[in-house]
C-alpha cells in the first residue's frame, strides 16, 4: 500500500517554516504512513474528505486517493482547529 505524497505550496511553506528537528520527525512520521497505512489519522468533522494526521503537537491535514496523499497544511495543534 505504498502511496505517493504531494504538497500543496501552502504545506511546504509550512514545513519550511518549521524547525529542522521537527521537520524531519514530519517527514518521517508521513512516510511511514505512506507506506503502512499507520500513524493516528483521523477525519475531521469539520472538513469533509480531508484526514488529519497527529505527529506531537502538530496536525497534518490531507486528502487521501487511491495512489497518492495531497498534503494541505502542516500546523501546530493551536491553530490546526481555528
């Protein structure tokens, strides 16, 4: 179940944004999903079709096809909900 991971520009702008340690811990938290479907994911009820993604205090939020994942946002838990 190996999925491709896209970016949106806002979500790379987020990423960069961020301080390399935890950028990498990002990165690495979205491949494992990526590849075995395991992280803690759940569907928003606010956001119809999109999923978030907890990785510490940040929340990935992403739309899920059948081949690839579109990273929307990468955002600390604070202002993810907002």
């Amino acid at each position: 179940m190996k999925l491709q991971i896209e970016w949106s520009r806002q979500a790379l702008s987020d990423l960069q944004r961020l301080d390399r340690p935890i950028a990498i811990r990002i990165l690495e938290t979205l491949t494992r999903f990526a590849e075995t479907g395991q992280g803690d994911v759940k569907r928003p009820k606010e956001k119809e079709g999109s999923f978030r993604l907890r990785i510490g205090d940040y929340r990935v939020r992403f739309l899920r096809g059948k081949e690839a994942i579109l990273i929307q946002r990468v955002l600390h838990r604070g202002k993810a909900y907002r």
